[in-house]
C-alpha cells in the first residue's frame, strides 16, 4: 500500500505540528510547569498522532475498496488493514 500525494500531505502536516508540540511538552518539563497541564499536552499530542495514524489506514481502506485507486505497490487486504487499525488502539 502507498499513501497518496494528498493524504501523505495532510499527514506530513499533522506531524509537524505533533514535533512542535513535542518540543512544547519537553520545555514545559524542563521549566516545572504543573503536571495537569503537561498531561493535557500529552493527551492531544497523543490523539494528533491517533488521528494521523488513522488518516493513513483509511487511504489503505480506500484502496482496498478500490484497488483501481491504489498509487502503486501492493493493494492492501481486508485483514492487512484491520490490523493497522487495531494497532492504533
């Protein structure tokens, strides 16, 4: 399975912002910010990450359902894809 332009592009993206909240945790750490509002960064780091991970599982979907649509390599199976989903659990 390859990730189309657009989605590799939208999911690139996602990830930037992820780095640059990554970056905002570890300061916080190192100047002793509140612990509740390290863990909130954590958690939506976290779910940015799920989304971006999600993201790039349902263009696998999308070619499974339409092998015509698939950028190259090899099309993705049913079972393929469901465990790429599961492991983003």
């Amino acid at each position: 399975m390859q990730i189309d332009d657009a989605t590799g592009e939208q999911v690139t993206a996602r990830l930037r912002r992820v780095e640059g909240q990554l970056a905002g945790i570890v300061r916080m750490i190192e100047e002793g910010r509140d612990c509740e509002d390290v863990v909130t960064q954590l958690a939506a780091a976290s779910r940015a990450l799920s989304r971006a991970g999600f993201k790039i599982v349902a263009s696998g979907m999308r070619q499974c359902l339409d092998p015509a649509a698939a950028t190259g390599g090899t099309p993705p199976d049913a079972q393929r894809m469901e465990k790429l989903f599961l492991s983003l659990a």
